[in-house]
C-alpha cells in the first residue's frame, strides 16, 4: 500500500482493555485521517494491508503521526480444511465485531465500521444520516435511515445532471455547509432487495463527483408511499433541526455542537415534508424547487440593492 505509511498506531487515550489484542503479533499497520478523525489500521498478515485500501472512507488522506483516536484490527488465520477453513477475526477497539471466515464479508463490515467510526468520531463534522446531491450551487439534503429510499432518489437525481455527493452521509461543518462523502452508491436489487445490492460510481449515472462544500438549499423529508404525489408542506426552521436530529450521529455525544450545526444547514435553506411517489418525478420536482429558490434569493438580493 504505496500511498499509505507503515505506522504502528498507538491510541491518544490508552486502554488497558487494548491490552490482550496488542499482543497479538500485528505484521502490517497505517494510520490516516477522515474528516479530523485520526485512525489506525493494523492486520496480521503483509501482503493483506494491499487490499484494504479501497475500504477506507471517502476523502481520507495519510497520517504522519502513529497517534490515533481509533484502531481498527483484522486477524487472518492459516486455513485449516479439517476445521471447516481459516477463522478472521475483526476487532473495533477492544471489541471484537466479527468472526467468519469469508474475507469479503470481513472486509465489507470492517468498510461499515469505519465509516461509522468516522460519523460518530469525528469533532470537526456533524455527520448526518443524509443522501446528498448538489444543483445550481447548492446541496440538497435527504435525511433518511437505511432503506429509507434514499439512495433511489439520489440516484435519480444524478440521472438528471446532479452533482454527487453521497449516499450515506451529509458532513455539516460549523458554517453549516456539506462536504463530500461519495462512497460508491449502494443500489439495491428488485424490492430492495440486499442480497444483490450492487456497488455504482456516480459515473455509471452520468454523473460526477462533487469537490467543494456548498450550503444546504434544500431539505427533503420524504417518505415513500406507492403511487403518492409530491405534495409536500413546508417545515419551519425549528422542526427541521428536530427532524434532522434523530438522523444525526453524534446527537448524544456531542448535543450542542450537533444542534449549532443543524440550526446553520437550515438557516438558508427551504424544508419540505410530505410523502412521494416514484424517484423519477419527484427528483425533477426537487431539482425545480432548488432552481426556485435560487431566483428568489436572487431577486431579494437584487431588490435590497436597489434600495
């Protein structure tokens, strides 16, 4: 893994639970950064940290210090036909959150588990449960839990010229502004189905990656009811922050910081809540709502200066 060093983590706060797992006789380690978020990753085996990689976050960049908010750490063990294979054991911290012995499967959830390490972790993110795409200059926020639907609309969204931003995350920095968090979209099969969920860059779509932070235009608070009609309401500022705060990750371990930056996503922007229909008309109806609010931000602006 040429773009990453060979650090051996050591964690800023110690833990005398570590203790057991540091024994274990780590061959290959690194350490990066997510979103302020310092992580060390470490496995038994050499040749194995080459595959890690693509798992790391989005927008993750080297460490050049071993000192690290979190470690994570994935034990191979030899194959052993007469015992039904190799066991893998993947440990987050102390805690062991895995035993199997498919290394696609440890490798998949140890991907989740930084992700989700990164969301809850990080101090200079608000990260928020959120598909989030960008037009005309602005980002359009679709808070949501897991199989909420909300990668179905992003996805079309991208089929209609938006700007990729993500489908799992919206990190609010303390201006209020999203930044980038494009993993690679996770597309479902036929009724949602998770067995076939496929892995689709941006670029399958038609579309591309977003680079620069951009403020939040617009909130959709949608649920998905078979052949219902956009027909949203307006949500004011103060229930859009309560809305958006049973998807935001660190709520309870950081409330203040959580609540400042919700309160500053949702200055500026416009807030709908109602029930949809099929992805496709609803995201032309959402892009046209940007697009509308855009002018009219234009035209209050144009107004005072003629004051």
């Amino acid at each position: 893994m040429s773009s990453l060093p060979s650090l051996s983590p050591r964690l800023r706060q110690g833990s005398g639970r570590m203790e057991r797992i540091d024994r274990l006789g780590w061959r290959s380690a690194t350490c990066f950064d997510s979103h302020g978020l310092r992580v060390g990753l470490r496995c038994n085996q050499p040749g194995l940290l080459e595959r890690l990689e693509p798992h790391l976050p989005p927008g993750w960049k080297a460490a050049a210090s071993p000192v690290v908010d979190q470690v994570f750490s994935l034990w191979v063990g030899r194959s052993h036909p007469t015992r039904g294979g190799r066991h893998i054991h993947l440990y987050a911290g102390p805690s062991r959150r895995l035993r199997t012995s498919s290394l696609d499967e440890a490798l998949a959830l140890l991907e989740s588990e930084i992700r989700q390490g990164v969301a809850a972790g990080s101090c200079r993110r608000t990260f928020v449960h959120a598909g989030v795409v960008g037009w005309a200059g602005r980002a359009i926020l679709v808070p949501g839990r897991s199989r909420s639907g909300k990668t179905t609309l992003v996805a079309e969204l991208v089929r209609a010229g938006a700007t990729y931003y993500s489908d799992e995350f919206a990190p609010l920095d303390g201006r209020g502004r999203v930044h980038p968090f494009p993993k690679l979209l996770s597309v479902r099969g036929e009724a949602g189905c998770d067995v076939h969920v496929r892995p689709t860059r941006p670029e399958e779509l038609g579309g591309v990656v977003g680079r620069e932070p951009l403020p939040v235009g617009l909130v959709v608070l949608a649920s998905y009811r078979p052949g219902a009609d956009w027909r949203p309401v307006p949500v004011g500022p103060g229930q859009a922050v309560l809305e958006m705060l049973a998807h935001t990750v660190p709520a309870r371990l950081r409330p203040a910081a959580s609540l400042r930056a919700l309160a500053r996503a949702v200055a500026g922007a416009r807030v709908l809540k109602g029930e949809r229909g099929e992805a496709p008309e609803t995201a032309a109806k959402l892009l046209e709502a940007v697009e509308e609010r855009v002018r009219s931000s234009r035209r209050r602006a144009g107004q005072r200066g003629m004051r």
